[in-house]
C-alpha cells in the first residue's frame, strides 16, 4: 500500500489541504511554516493520537480529520470470512474514492478528541445506510421491503445480497462519501481491519529531540533498525505465534477443566485472553563504547551519523520484505557537513527507488533542494493573512521558491539536458557515474538535467524552443518510440534513442533476476513495451514503479559495463552532448 494523498482538516495550521506523494518527497519553506506539521499528522494517523493543541485555532469545532489515501489493486479478492467462495474487491463494493484510491479518514472529535475511523469513497447514495454496513438480517429486510427477486442466490452470503440490491435499480453517485468503518459485526469492519494491518510502517526522524534515552535521534534509528529487522522475519513470527497461542489455548482450556472440578460457578465466569505484543517492543538494544558507554550520550551531529549510516545500508541492503515503509525525515541538514548532506540525499534517494519504500524530507536549506528535482517538491507558504499556500508538481512558482529560499534550485549549471523523465534522468546519471569510459568523456553532474513528463512536453519544448531568449543552452533527449523531430535545424540540439525505451538498454539477464521472472522470446527486445511484458510475468507494480526500480539499481551498470552493453550507443551520445555543449 503506497501512500499517495494525505488530507488535513483543522489539524493545526491547515484548516483544509490536501498533498499528493510519490516515492520521494522534499517538502520546502521557511522556518514555521508547516514542514512538520504534515510528519507529525502522518505520525499521528500511523502510531498515535493527537491532543487538544493540535486542533486548528480558527476552528470552530473540535474536530480533526486526517485522510490517507493509498494505491492498492481495487479488483484484488478479498476474503471477508471463512466460508468458501465469499469473496469480493474494493471495486464490487464500491470502496475506492474517485481517483481509484483507497482512502481512510480518523476523525477526532470533541473535548477528548476521541477517534473514530471512516472510508472515504465514490459510494451509490440510494440507499438509507451504505450496505457495506449492513448485518445479514438488515440486507434481507431491504430486499423484502423493496420486493426484489432473490431467488437463485445464496441468502446467507452478504456480498450476494448486496449485489442483488445495487443491481435493482440504477445508481447515482457520491464523492467523498463517508462510511463508517467500525460498525460491529459488518463487512465493513472485516475490510478495515485486513487492509490497516497492511499500513505502510511511517518511522519518523526529528531534528529536534533532547538528550535523554527515550527522546532521542538515536531512539529514532534504534526503532528503525528494530521495526526493518521484524519486517524480515514478520511471515516466521506469525508461524510461530500461531503455535505459542495453540499450546496456550490447550493449557488455558485444561486449567480450567480443572477449576471446574472445585467450583464450577467460578469457572463459567472465566475468559481467558492472549494480548498481542508488537515483537519490535521484545528486543531494545544500544550501541555502546568499549567502556559502556550509550552512543546515545554523544553530541547530535555525531548521532545524525548514525542515522546517515542507517539509511546508507538499507540504501545498499537488497530485501524481499513486501511490508511498505515511509521513512520520514525533518530537516536531515541538521549538524551536518555538506559532504554528509550530500550523501544522506543520495542514499534516500536511492531507496526511494526500491520497491514498497517512500522518504519524505522537511528542509529550508537551499543545499538540500538543489539536489533533487522539481518533480519531488512540495513548496509551503504563507499570503499576508497567514494562510498557507501550498505548491506542487507544475504550480510550483520558481520566482518564489528563489525569494523564499534565495535560489533557483531546479537549474545548477547553464547547459541543460531536458528529458522524458525521471527515469531517463537516473539512467544518464548512472551511465555517467558507473561507466569510465563514459566519465571521461563528460560528468552529467556538470549538467543539469530536468524531466518534462513525457514525450509530448519534450516535443512541445523543441518546437517552441521556450529557453531561447534566456542565457542557457538546451539539448533534448527523446525516446525512440517517437523519432520525428520538427525541423532539420533542430537535429544537432536532439538525441534520440534506437531502442524504444531507457527499458531496452537494460541486459535481460538483469531485468529476469531483479523480478525472478522468465520474459522468454518471440519479442524484439529493441522494440518490445519492456515495462508491459515484465507486468505479464505477475509483477504487481505500476509502470513508473517498473521503470524507476530498473533505472537506479547498481547491479545494472555493472552488468553493462561488464559486458560492454550498447556502450558504443552511449559514447555517441556523451559525445554528442559534449559537442553540443563546446560550441
């Protein structure tokens, strides 16, 4: 479940926004102008609760939302009991929101800010009460009452019976149609349960935390290592709990078979109950020194080293584990040499593109802006009545984000490469980083490089040349699936690939290994929809997932390199740019 929107109501500073994510997610401003804030409401969705000060000041009731919205497969069958072929999907049901995404909402609400969780969704309002809500006895009452034929259906299976209803007449709509998803006894409640303990595990690292051993950088890190280490093993420890409660059961049981042999009465008054403890809160455990000392106890930029190195390995530490993580960072800046900034973003980055792995990042430092890209921006900030204002993605206003932080952050360097995407961004990058041939013509660190959100936007860029009048250079790089250029002129500024795709230079030893799969043959691997064929294979990933996974893995470039992979292609386009560029 990869978190996609978050929407805020009355909660602090936000009176009603709404955020959109991707796997990486820088979000900008000055100091106090929100940053936090959106850790902390994820945090409290997540882990907590919040408390009476963080319901908005202007609001006029005591109610806090936060809204989460995740991707997920809406047409995945969903076993909502034991009972063979009772099975039904998030589209069936009518549960996902209008953007196709399943989307919980825990509202707080009065003096004790008491919680109470709801689906949001596109959801029929023909009905009195949504029938996802509905007991057994209430659906056949509806069906009774609105005299519809049930004969040839199974009466005793909810899902049949709300088909049957929602088939009766024809529906009308409702967005952001609000269920309760804590009625007892419900299918409601069943689909709540299953898919919360599928939440995304949120880990939050703050800047701001005091010396002690419980509120700490470090108790942050320690918590992390803990909480990826149960990911691992999560499948055996459930095996094994399964066991542990069985042999309980039977002990517990025959206990009191005995106790009913002396008292009878007081035996049938006794339930026996197994609370379930989290098996990260089994293990605690600290990094010491050789005279026992707590790491703990060492100055804070020496224990955002720790933190560094933490995200370093899981950056380099291949896992299979499908338990999805947001990492959650305020201000990594923080204590820090430039040289350690740089390296804890790369390292965040580079795990932004494993699989089931986001990382959202707070800053108001222009050094950690300029290391990514406009597309993982959020911009935060206030008009002249103190309301805040938030920008993403094409609203961004570069002009403000240069008065705000006092940069231009998305153009480095006077030569500019304007791609397709992000992809193609990772995937020059890495040609450069990892290939010498390739560096020593020229470094792509030199140059800056901007995806325009595909083919179309680059087409557009080269026929109307929007930089012309400014004091940079341009060169295009397009795919091959679309080789027509505009103009002859415009040859000299224009790569285009001969493959279809970044995809097609990648070995297919290296794609079958990295999703153990089989692509087989009967393909033209220059030509073929890679992307396409690996999802054929049961890969249960999105396109862009695919593609981003596939252009930042350091096992690609040397496999490349090794085998000298279409290495004669990239010289002619790192000479290309380079001639370009000395002109």
């Amino acid at each position: 479940m990869r978190l996609k929107k978050l929407r805020l109501k009355n909660f602090r500073s936000y009176r009603d926004v709404e955020f959109d994510f991707d796997n990486l997610n820088v979000i900008i401003g000055k100091n106090d102008v929100g940053k936090s804030t959106v850790l902390d409401a994820l945090n409290i969705f997540f882990n907590g609760s919040p408390d009476i000060n963080d319901l908005n000041v202007q609001s006029e009731e005591k109610l806090i939302e936060i809204s989460c919205a995740f991707e997920v497969e809406g047409n995945a069958q969903i076993q909502l009991d034991s009972s063979e072929n009772t099975t039904t999907t998030l589209q069936d049901e009518y549960l996902l929101n209008k953007d196709g995404l399943l989307e919980f909402c825990k509202c707080y609400e009065g003096e004790k800010l008491k919680e109470k969780s709801y689906l949001i969704s596109r959801h029929p309002n023909n009905f009195d009460r949504p029938l996802i809500t509905l007991k057994i006895n209430e659906l056949k009452r509806q069906i009774t009452d609105k005299k519809i034929d049930a004969s040839g259906i199974n009466k005793t299976i909810k899902k049949d019976l709300r088909r049957v209803l929602f088939s009766s007449e024809k529906l009308t709509f409702v967005d952001n149609y609000k269920i309760d998803a804590n009625v007892k006894d419900t299918d409601i409640l069943e689909i709540y349960t299953k898919f919360s303990s599928k939440f995304p595990d949120f880990l939050l690292f703050k800047a701001d935390r005091t010396n002690t051993d419980k509120d700490s950088e470090m108790a942050d890190t320690l918590t992390a290592i803990t909480k990826t280490a149960v990911n691992e093993v999560t499948e055996q420890f459930e095996t094994i709990k399964d066991i542990i409660k069985s042999e309980i059961n039977k002990i517990a049981e025959k206990t009191l078979s005995k106790l009913k042999e002396f008292d009878n009465k007081i035996a049938q008054g006794l339930n026996h109950e197994i609370k379930n403890k989290p098996l990260e809160k089994i293990f605690e455990f600290s990094f010491n020194d050789e005279k026992g000392v707590s790491f703990n106890k060492r100055g804070s930029g020496v224990k955002r080293l720790m933190l560094l190195s933490f995200f370093l390995a899981e950056a380099e530490r291949q896992t299979s584990s499908t338990q999805d993580v947001i990492y959650a960072i305020e201000e990594p800046e923080t204590s820090q040499h430039p040289d350690f900034q740089q390296k804890l973003i790369d390292a965040l980055k580079n795990l932004s593109l494993q699989a089931h792995k986001q990382i959202l990042i707070t800053t108001h430092t222009p050094e950690i802006v300029r290391l990514v890209n406009r597309e993982n921006l959020i911009f935060l900030q206030k008009d002249e009545e103190d309301n805040i204002i938030k920008q993403q993605n094409n609203e961004i206003e570069i002009s403000k984000v240069r008065d705000t932080l006092g940069i231009l952050p998305f153009v480095l360097h006077k030569n500019i490469i304007l791609v397709e995407g992000q992809c193609d961004v990772n995937f020059l990058l890495n040609l450069s980083k990892y290939i010498k041939k390739l560096r020593s013509i020229i470094d792509l660190k030199d140059y800056t490089l901007i995806p325009l959100g595909g083919c179309d936007n680059v087409d557009r860029w080269i026929k109307e040349d929007y930089l012309q009048t400014s004091n940079v250079k341009c060169l295009y790089f397009k795919d091959g699936d679309n080789k027509e250029h505009y103009t002859l002129e415009k040859q000299d500024n224009v790569i285009t690939t001969r493959r279809r795709e970044i995809e097609n230079y990648i070995p297919k030893n290296v794609i079958e290994k990295e999703f153990s799969i089989t692509l087989g043959a009967g393909f033209d691997w220059n030509t073929a929809d890679i992307s396409t064929l690996i999802k054929e294979q049961g890969v249960n990933l999105c396109e862009k997932d695919i593609k981003m996974r596939l252009s930042g893995k350091k096992e690609i470039w040397e496999e490349i390199e090794a085998q000298q992979y279409c290495v004669d292609e990239f010289v002619e386009w790192f000479n290309k740019i380079k001639t370009y560029f000395s002109e």
